[in-house]
C-alpha cells in the first residue's frame, strides 16, 4: 500500500498549542486568551512577553520587575558587537546580520539558575543588534542603550538617538502586539522542529531568523509600501494599478493565505496607524495609502470579482512602521523582534511536550546501484 | 468535529525523496541508489557528496573538477577565524562554535553565478572550521588547508599537523559516507522546513547545526564508548554493564528508535574498525569494545528477552573515530561535516518542490480575556 503523502502539511495538525488561535474564515486572531483587538493597543510589549511566556498578565511588582530585567539584559557583548562592525563592512542586510550575530549570543551568557535567563537576553538583545547594525551600515556609531526607557522606546531611541514620542511608542508596541504569536508559522514551525532535539534557545532562535528571511514567509512587510512610493500621487493610483493587474502582477498587500475575510491584524494595524495621525503623524503618505488601498480594493473586485481580496497585515504594517518613522529595511527586522516572543514561548511549550518532532519520508529514486570504479 | 492531532508527525510521510531509503524493520538503508554497504567503503567523501547533489558519480574530469572547487573553498574569511579565536576563548563546546561561526560564512562569499557556490563553500568549509577550533581551543595555532589533499585527508591533517595514514582516511570516509544521508532525520526536517520559506542555504544549515546539538537527535555518537573507556579492563565488563542495568541505566550504544534488526550502519563501521585494526590500528580498545559489545548484547537478552536490543551506530562510530584518532568532543561535529552533504541535497530538492512546510495547530488555551489594569 502506497502511502499518503502530505507535502507542506498544511492538512496536518501537529499539535495543540495555548499560545495563539488564528481562525481565518472567522477572521479572529486570539493571543493567550486575548482576542487580538483586546490585547493589541492596550498591553505594554513587556506585558505581552509575560503574557506569552506564563500565560498570565504580570501584576505590578512582577512587571516591575520583568522591565527591570530585560533593561539589564541590553549589553550586547564586545565579541557581538565586533562582529557587527565587520558584517556591516560588508554591507549584509540586516536579517542576515541578525541571524549570525544572534548566534553569538548564548556564547558569553552568565552562568544562570533562572530557565528563562536565555530568554530574557535574546529577546533584550535583538533591538540591541538590529538598531547598533542599522547606525554601523549608515556609518554612525551604536547608541547606548537607555535602562530606563521601555523595550519599544528604547528600541527607537538608540535608531535615531532620539526620545521618541508616545504615540510612536505606542505605535510599536501595537504592532509587536499584533504579530507576537500566529499559529505554526514557518519560523515558528521551524523554532520548535529545532528545540525538540533537546537543543539550547539560541539554536532554535537562529534557525527562526532564518527562516524569517525567506520571502515565502507570511507576515513579514515587504514591499507593500513600495507600490504606494511608486505611485507617488494619489491622481496616478488607478492608472498605475490598473495597469499592474493587466501585466498579470501580484498587487503587495492584499490577499492571505489563510484569512479569507479581512485580516484583524489589519484593523488593528489601521487603527494604530490612524491615531498616529491624529497624534501629529505624517498625513500625505497616510492618505495616499488610503487611496490606494480603496483604488485597488475596488480594482481587484472588478478584475478578480469573488476573489474577495482584502487589504493584508503587510500593508498597514509598512504604514504604521512608516509612521513611526522605519525605513523599509527595517521591517522584517521589526518583525523579528516583535515575534521573538512567540518564538520563545513555543520553545518551552515543545520543551514540555518531551518528543521530537520527525516525520516520515518515502523513497522515489533507484535501487541496487553496483560499485564499479 | 475534533481533528487528529499527530504529535511529532512520526506516522506522516511528509515528502517523497530521491535521497536516501531507511527501512528498519527490513535493516536497510539505500543512499541515492546504492546500498550503504555497496556506497560507504568505496567512496571518497568527494564522490558521495557528487552522488547526493547530482544523483550520479561523477567521470574522472568531474571529479577532479568538484574536488579542485572543494579544494579552492577552505580558507576561511578573517572575520570567521576571528569569531573561532573569540569563541575559543569563551571555551565553547565545539558544535556552539560550528553553528555560530556557520553563520557567517554567507556574508563574505564571493559573487558566484554557480547555483552550487555556496554548498560548496559551506561543506569545504565545515572541517575547516572544526579544525582550527579544536587546535584554537586546546591553545595551537590553526593549520593551514592543504590545496593537494581530498575532503577527509585534509580534515585530519588540520586537526593535527600529521600527514593521515591510507587507512585512517579510508576509515574517516566510510564514516563521513555512512552518516552522509539518512531520510528525515530531525536536523534535515529542520533544514528543509527552513530552506523552504525561500531562504539562504546558510540559513538552513546553521538551523541543522544547531538542532544536530540537541541530545534527542539521532545517530550523533555522544557517550557510546565511555561505558568501554569505565569499563577498563575486559575482566570488569561484566559486573561494570550488570551493575548500570540493575540500576534502571540505559546502556548507550545498544537499541535505534528506527531499526528493529541489526542497524546496516553498525556493520559498515564495525567492518571499518577492523580494516584499521588489520593496518595497525590500536587493538586495546577495540579488543575490549568487542568484548564489551558481546557481554551488553548477552546481558540485554538475560535483563530483556525478546527486547532483540542491537549495537547500533553510535557505537561503533565512537569506536571508529577513536581509532581514527579523535577525541570524543569531535564526534558529532565530525558528524556535521559528513551530514551537510545530506542536508544540502535535502534542500535542493526541497526548494524544487516550491512549497512551504508549515502544519496547522489547534488551539487549547482561554478565550475571552478581557483587558482591565
């Protein structure tokens, strides 16, 4: 009897998680118990890797002290931050930069007790890499980390080395929210494949950055902005558009995989990009973005008609973090540090389920070869 | 309706491959066409990482032609022997050094055409790494590559300065052979899982590294022959081996999850052992491994009837790779340096499938919070 085989297992459940409930014909996202538009504008980003990680909000002197040890966590060590210097030399993108000085980092971790002492410095240190290599690639040096800012803040802060406003603040902390934990994604999938081998964190954090990279992963904004840049004007959006979806192109930012109705990522991300606005953001890409998106809403109805093709994640992500002042480079790194949460909080529930995660293959290619040299 | 969760996908056939056929229940292992016993002691490791990338041998000018490209990719970029010498310094285990100065071999590789370059430089540069860490690590200067040596020649040479002997190569290259392929084991599952979101091979081999670390991953040979070295004397073995299964101990080298009969892999590298042992191999331990092989399998069917419990592969990996002259802490990172030849036609063939690799989860958790601080 030939088996079944299940290529992509995307008709396979492989497992039973606490962490995330992604119902794409519902279009409901659910985070540890919080519907994604419950949680997402309201928790600080500390208060959602607590939440993720011990399936509980932290009461005050446990987050107090949570923030406190993230914030000592922030010194990269000299040897990452050499490396840093060299990748930038080279002019590698960030990612790549991200997964190979992310490497480094179990290397010259303290001696610990606490089991989530490696947690807590990944996760600390990854704003650390990612805004230290976006100053060396521009040629400026690393800003010190600020112990008494946020994780959100102080992430902006040593980009550009300035205080940053709190709508930004608030800003971030939404969309980290927003994609800190979504089902078995690729990266997620791979994080736990590689810590059920019995493996250290870090290991299973390399691979999910590298798998982040790919550009078939999910979630991570491309560029969905690009075509906004391109259009420039909002008089030139449907001429543009129109002759996009003529040349058979995909149109970035819209459509999913897995939502069939509207993304909520998507609204909670178009809320946080409006009240941005209405803090004193920058109003003509807004706007522009909006009219493209009703230009190639309608477009796609009239093109594609029951495709029912809806804005995606990816397109008000490249907004908001456009609004909080990112460059595009610097949104799949972004995504990274927002994700890590997820991440990690899957390591530990695979580590508690205690069994490797190894599925069978079956063989199409010859037999009975002979030697003869 | 509720859906089958399938922890561990152990009873699903996630891919067909044209790589490699373990079957164990029938004891056989099939590597790109050839029987482990037909493949392993015949090949150069040159010719079996040809076989595993193209799924043919190559003529005698491709051959030359691969093993001069091999040949040309051993120095390492300054930035990476950096990395060694810092990593050296913290006293890192070998496979946290392997996976994190991996990572950096991406970045400085030369602009290339060959969709190969990379595997090529990744695998040529394994044992270079490996090498110069070792020395690095145990206070001597690296050594430099030799250009005229092959693949496992050359490996040895880097470790200790000594020219290899015909046997100790031909040993290594059975080794490196026998390991190169072995279906979907957990660090190949984690390497196409990531080179299927359209990511850089590097990527995908750090992610194999560091899942390869884990002590659930099969096959790696860890503390195999200890037992032999407590052991001591042949006269001891018994009341030694009576001892650890009174006290509920599992008896590393004996049993395999997948073979249920004599693992092939076992018997290509006992007859390995004794072909060194016949060109003048050290015959003290291998006398007395065979010794305590004999008492173990004896004193396992006395404990455990009808357990049918084997020497499997981790056993006589440790003892082939001792007679090959290595310590211990090289055993499973001369395991990746045979493995990436697996790992990279692996995922080859999975990026020809064009198709992510993510499995569906279900959700367990609360629902409902609401958000009140």
């Amino acid at each position: 009897m030939t088996p079944t085989i299940h290529p992509g297992l995307e008709d396979i459940v492989a497992a039973s998680t606490r962490l995330s409930s992604v119902d794409g014909l519902a279009g409901e996202l659910i985070i540890a118990g919080f519907a994604l538009e419950e949680l997402a504008g309201n928790a600080t980003a500390e208060e959602t890797l607590f939440l993720l990680w011990h399936d509980r909000l932290p009461d005050a002197a446990e987050l107090a002290d949570f923030c406190g040890r993230l914030a000592a966590q922030r010194t990269l060590p000299s040897v990452t931050l050499d490396l840093l210097r060299a990748t930038a030399a080279a002019k590698a993108p960030v990612m790549d930069a991200l997964r190979t000085t992310a490497g480094t980092l179990s290397l010259w971790l303290p001696p610990s007790d606490d089991p989530w002492a490696e947690a807590i410095a990944l996760t600390a240190r990854f704003p650390v890499i990612v805004a230290a290599y976006w100053r060396l690639l521009h040629g400026e040096e690393p800003i010190a980390p600020d112990p008494v800012m946020g994780h959100a803040a102080n992430y902006l802060y040593m980009l550009s080395g300035n205080q940053p406003t709190k709508a930004q603040v608030r800003g971030l902390e939404t969309y980290l929210n927003t994609v800190s934990d979504h089902g078995f994604n690729i990266s997620t999938f791979a994080a736990r494949v590689i810590i059920a081998s019995g493996t250290d964190l870090t290991s299973a954090i390399v691979g999910a950055v590298g798998a982040l990279k790919g550009p078939l992963h999910g979630g991570a904004p491309g560029p969905a902005l690009e075509t906004v840049f391109e259009i420039g004007r909002v008089e030139r959006a449907e001429e543009v558009l129109r002759a996009k979806i003529e040349r058979g192109e995909r149109l970035m930012g819209f459509g999913h995989r897995v939502y069939k109705v509207r993304d909520p990522r998507a609204d909670v991300l178009s809320a946080a990009a409006e009240r941005l606005i209405e803090a004193g953001g920058d109003r003509t890409v807004y706007d522009l973005a909006r009219s493209v998106e009703e230009t190639a809403l309608r477009l796609l109805e009239e093109y594609k008609p029951g495709r029912n093709l809806k804005t995606n994640v990816e397109f008000y992500t490249a907004l908001l973090l456009h609004l909080v002042g990112m460059e595009t480079e610097l949104f799949t790194p972004t995504f990274a540090i927002g994700r890590i949460g997820g991440w990690i909080a899957h390591c530990f529930e695979q580590r508690e389920a205690k069994r490797i995660i190894r599925p069978q293959s079956i063989y199409h290619g010859p037999r009975g070869r002979q030697w003869q040299r």
